[in-house]
C-alpha cells in the first residue's frame, strides 16, 4: 500500500529465528494498537522480503531466518532521527555499537521504535539485548550493551570496573588557555531553574556546598586535555572520571568552553526554551553552527576478564567540521 494513503508508520527488521509471522506481527502491534492479522494481509500491511523479492503471504506463513519484514502501523508517528546505527565489536556476552547522534536510546514520548535498543533487537540475533549505560539523545559514540537480560544482570553489577576507561570529544567555543586540566567540582540541579533537566556547578572545595535551591550535590572528575585549535574553536578529550548527568556539558559551559551546538549549556539555554514552543529553524541553526551537540563517545577500554579491550568510534556526522575529522585520524589516547 502506498504510505500516502493513510497517515502511519513502517516497521522493519530482519528475522533470525523461524516462527509464525503472524506472532510476529502481534508482538509488534501489541506495543501500539492491536490489529487483526487476517484484516492486515488483505490491507497490505505485511511484507516479508527474501533476496530483495517480496513473498506470497497467508495467515499460515512462517518467516524464516534472513528474511526481512515490513509492518504498516497505521496512524502512528515516529519523529524522524538517524537510525543508521552500526556495530562496532562483538563478544559473546557484549556488544559495542554506535549511535548516531539525535537517535534516542530508549523509547521517548516521541519515539518507540525508533531507538537505538529497538532497533538493535530487530535488526540482530540478540532480541533481548539490554543497554549497559545511557548517551543523551543529541550525543553520538560508542556504547556497550549486554546481548541478553542474563547478561545485563551479571555486567551491570560491575559496570564500573568493566568501563574501566570512558573518553569522549567535545567541540567548544572558546579557546582554553591550559593544555590539560583535572577538574573536580560538585554538581547540581537547582529547584528554581528554568530548565529543570539542567545541572550547575555549584562548588569546588572538598566539601559539598549547602544550599536550600540545590538538588542532591555530586562529586565530578573529568581531566580535560586540548586535542587541537582552530579559529574560535578548540577540540577537547574529555576523560570521564566520574559518571554524573550531563557532567562534561556542565563542566565545560562552566569553564567558558560550551560545546557547539548544546542547546541547554549554550546561549544560556535558549534555544532549549526556544524549541519547546516551535522548531528551531536556519537562522537558529547559524547561531549554534550544528544541529546537535558536537560531543561525542569517543573510546573506552573494557576490563573483561582481566583483558584490556580498546575500542573506539570514528564515525563523526557530518555537523562535525572537516578538520576535526582530519585530525582524530588513529589517535588513542
């Protein structure tokens, strides 16, 4: 059927396993709206692909490994990201993928199928792979997620020493006059803060600052180390010590280094309250010179029975300007 027709949705995926396509089908619509499966054949809602060809389909079809499938899901809306997420190394207990920037991890009020956790369930063997940790929805890189929930369960008790090194690339505005700087603050939100989702650094000392506004103070460590300059620019890797909410953008807009294109710690987080009442057009996009926040998971090395794993993500999008990506070549750091 043409997607014209009617206002919706399609679902695709690859199958691994050979099952009926109709409990396919109602695992899927059952997360939506539940539709009669006889009803959808009839409307063209089921495709089921082999070799690039379309296949004849009854209620009794089974669908095979290697095959693909296509759902139409109708009246439902998905915002529209970059699903081209892509796996970066395999074990047979984890998985390193990476995620493009604006690609929710997990499902949001506007998205549900569209994450990176649904899609890597529907387009791999592992259907009940987990998320390890967690990227905001703007900031691309590498994450490391559990191929099933036993998995999951056993990794994320020791989450902390099997991350044992995490960096990431940020683009800023500014130019810092250190090479390399271990910094260490605390960090909180803040009860009358216009954003609410949004920390500060509310302090330095050993002790956390006591404030009647400020929501649970948490110690931070990153140790920032300048990569490269350029214009008004600079490159920075950002060795996460610590593992708060939104530390490095925090961190850095404290410092006067915001990252390009950070909505909340740039501009004064204009351009976040901006964009809850309208979309952010050409003329914001000129201002904050990216559609999304330059940073990115850069690299990590894993402590996986005893073996050190490094792994790293190249793959910057194209808001990334060229002579970063010139420069970032085979670095690791």
């Amino acid at each position: 059927m043409s997607e014209a027709v009617r206002p919706g949705y399609w679902l695709s995926g690859q199958n691994f396993t050979s099952q009926p396509l109709a409990e396919l089908w109602q695992h899927w619509h059952l997360k939506v709206e539940s539709h009669d499966f006889t009803h959808a054949l009839a409307q063209g809602w089921v495709e089921v692909l082999e070799y690039q060809q379309r296949l004849k389909l009854t209620i009794d079809s089974q669908i095979l490994p290697g095959q693909y499938y296509r759902f139409w899901m109708p009246d439902h809306a998905e915002a529209d990201t970059d699903t081209g997420w892509k796996l970066l190394w395999q074990h047979p207990e984890l998985m390193a993928v990476h995620k493009p920037a604006d690609l929710p991890v997990s499902r949001t009020t506007r998205n549900l199928f569209d994450t990176l956790i649904s899609r890597v369930r529907r387009e791999t063997p592992y259907s009940d792979a987990h998320l390890l940790h967690r990227l905001d929805a703007e900031t691309s890189g590498i994450m490391l997620l559990a191929n099933e929930s036993h998995y999951d369960r056993k990794w994320k008790k020791r989450l902390e020493r099997l991350l044992a090194r995490k960096i990431y690339l940020a683009l800023v505005d500014g130019q810092p006059h250190w090479q390399q700087l271990d910094y260490r603050c605390w960090l909180a939100e803040r009860s009358g803060s216009a954003i609410r989702s949004k920390v500060y650094v509310v302090g330095e000392g050993e002790q956390p600052p006591q404030d009647d506004d400020l929501i649970k103070p948490k110690s931070a460590q990153t140790i920032f180390t300048v990569l490269a300059k350029q214009g008004a620019q600079a490159l920075i890797a950002c060795e996460l010590k610590t593992g708060r909410r939104h530390q490095i953008r925090a961190q850095l807009a404290h410092l006067g280094l915001p990252i390009v294109g950070d909505k909340t710690y740039h501009h004064n987080g204009l351009y976040y309250l901006k964009r809850i009442g309208a979309e952010l057009g050409p003329a914001d996009w000129a201002v904050l010179h990216s559609r999304h926040q330059l940073l990115h998971a850069w690299q990590i090395e894993l402590d996986l029975y005893g073996e050190a794993i490094r792994l790293a993500d190249p793959y910057l999008s194209e808001q990334w300007p060229e002579w970063v990506k010139n420069h970032i070549g085979d670095i690791h750091l």
